[in-house]
C-alpha cells in the first residue's frame, strides 16, 4: 500500500469514521481502523460491532493495498499533520507516515481479520440530511439512557401509510414526529435503533441538503451518503404501542406564546433546581399560573391565555418540559392535560409534532 492524500482530506475522513472505534474492547482489531486503497480511493472503516462506519477519499495510488492500524493512536496523530500532502507507505508490518520533513511509522495490527462490513441492500425509504436531523433531534432525547430495558433505549423508526414517524419513549414521556419530506420505498416497516448511535448518525451528517439513502440488512439499518455509510444495529424486541396514549382526549386546553412558556419555565427551574423541584401549571378562567416551590425559595408567575375546558392543575418535570417546548416549531404552544393523567404538548398550528408527558405526584 502506497499513495498521497492531502491532509485536510485525510482529517475529516479519520473524524467521520472514529466514532466507531471501539474503546473497550478485548479484541485489538476492533480499536484499529482498516485502510484499503484501490486504484483511486482511499477507503477508511471503522466497526465497533454496534455501528460501523465507512468513508471514502480521493487520492493519487502508486501501490494498492489494506491494512489495520490502532485507530486511537492514528487519529491523534494525523490531526497534528499539516494540512499539505501526505504520503503513506507499508514496509514490513509498519505504515510509514511522512508530510515535508516529518516521518512517523506505526506498527500494524496483524493476526485478526477485520469484520467485514454489514450487508443492508433493500432499499427502505431516501431523505435529505436536513430532515433527517430534525427527526433525531425532535425525538431521540425522549429516550432512556438505562440499558436495563434496551427497547426504550432507542428510537422507533416506523414506515407506515406512506408516511415516515419517529418515535421514542422512557415511560414518562413520548415524542412523536412525522417527516414533511422524504419518500418510503417499502409498504411499511418498524426498526429500532440505540438512542446512542442515532445521535451519532446525527453528527455525521453534511447538512448541506444531501439526499439520504437508508437501506435494511439483517437487523442492520444503513444511512448511505455522500462517499460515507454509517450502519447501526438494530434493537430486538417490540416496541410499546404509543398510538392509544398519543391520541387520548384531554378535557382541558390552553396555548400561549412558545417563547414565553420557555422562558417562564426556565426560571422556574431555577428556583427548583437544588431539589429537583416540579413546576405546577395551574389554568383557571384564562389565567396560566406556573409556580415553583423548593428549599431555596418560591417562583410564581401568571399570564393571561387562550383557556378551553375546566380549571385544571397538575405538575410536571421543568427538564422534560423544556426539552420537549425547545425542539418545536411555532410561535404557539398548545398544552392539552387533565389531573393525573398524561398531557399533550404540541405546537398549535401542527399535528405532526406531538409530545406525551406523564405528571408528577405532589
């Protein structure tokens, strides 16, 4: 294996893959990243066995060939290269690394076969990288971060009726969002996918309105873009059937403006944050009392609201409030609760963005 890449090129394609090295493993060839070079290409893949991730960079080849070096090490060290070209070379169970004066030679892992890389070829459903991440981040935080129970630990990707849902859940609270864009190519499909790797998917991305091709393999799920193709496991098990707790009528509405809610709460959350206080919203006559009470002292604002339904008060989670409020579109925010059971959070003018949060005893 011999060729030249420029180092800038050569960074970002080690950042894109790294993330699925492995960093507790007791099988070297899994903390190592596998080069291969073809006439043309440099091609750099990493897999930890949850996800696994490969990219491909131009470059100009004098010699083809693939090899493994400890990942880890290699990424720390071609970040400290220049950005000018960079030659890599093997001899004799070494990668020699050298850039204008500087010449580094890293010792290969040899012994292991590297895992080949995840097979998915039915084409499920294309979308642009924008989307894509509007799903992630508008559901993936209402997942559990306990693997005890691994289906709540990641997000439902749901292919039904020609639409495309996201939907995760910790059994406080739901979050539930439909795509506006994107086309399916199978009647319909369920996949479950780690919270953990979805978020980093996430951060993959290019966001420069990239179309997104996703393909299924065997309990593998592929995100195919631009030179790159992030694959992810999938999590057995049935999903919990959210459809007959997000449509639950509530007798009691109000709306008001989003901003103001945040705000509102946010300073709540203040007050409560020594004890983890609950912020208790109370609506009578058109009138949003939100109060706090904690060691630290009390928080109480009122504000005038477009009201439906009888008085009502119930308490809620001031984090879980927020995370759900700020991930909306919207100038409105439409609340919809009733006592002890669970509320409706959307914002007012769409129904494809839907929140379900369970209250708090006080």
């Amino acid at each position: 294996m011999h060729f030249l890449i420029k180092g800038s090129e050569l960074v970002a394609s080690v950042a894109m893959v790294e993330k699925a090295i492995s960093t507790n493993s007791q099988t070297p060839v899994l903390e190592g990243l596998h080069l291969s070079v073809d006439d043309q290409d440099l091609t750099i893949t990493a897999n930890n066995l949850q996800m696994a991730i490969q990219t491909r960079t131009a470059c100009n080849v004098f010699k083809i060939g693939e090899h493994i070096v400890n990942g880890r090490l290699f990424s720390e060290l071609v970040r400290k290269l220049p950005a000018e070209d960079v030659t890599m070379e093997w001899n004799d169970g070494r990668i020699l690394i050298s850039s204008g004066t500087m010449e580094f030679s890293l010792n290969t892992i040899t012994g292991e076969d590297f895992p080949p890389y995840p097979s998915c070829t039915e084409h499920v459903l294309d979308l642009t990288d924008y989307e894509l991440l509007r799903l992630i981040r508008s559901s993936s935080f209402a997942a559990s971060n306990d693997d005890h129970q691994p289906i709540f630990s990641g997000v439902l990707m749901e292919l039904k009726d020609k639409k495309i849902n996201f939907v995760a859940t910790d059994s406080n609270r739901l979050a539930f969002v439909q795509a506006e864009t994107g086309t399916s190519y199978i009647p319909e499909g369920s996949f479950v996918i780690p919270k953990v790797n979805l978020v980093e998917l996430g951060r993959c991305l290019p966001m420069n309105e990239t179309l997104v091709e996703v393909f299924s393999g065997s309990n593998q799920l592929a995100f195919r873009f631009d030179n790159t193709i992030f694959t992810t496991r999938l999590i057995d098990g049935r999903f919990p059937n959210y459809m007959s707790v997000l449509y639950t009528e509530q007798k009691t509405t109000f709306r008001m403006k989003r901003t103001q809610l945040i705000q509102a709460v946010e300073r709540a959350a203040i007050v409560g944050r020594i004890d983890s206080a609950p912020v208790l919203l109370q609506v009578t006559d058109g009138v949003l009392e939100i109060e706090t009470t904690s060691k630290l002292g009390k928080s109480q604002e009122q504000y005038n609201v477009q009201h439906d339904g009888p008085s009502e008060q119930a308490a809620y989670s001031p984090k879980f409030m927020l995370d759900m409020i700020k991930t909306m579109d919207g100038a409105e925010v439409e609340f919809r609760f009733e006592g002890s059971r669970q509320a409706l959070i959307k914002a007012a003018d769409n129904e494809n963005h839907l929140y379900i949060l369970m209250p708090i005893r006080i």
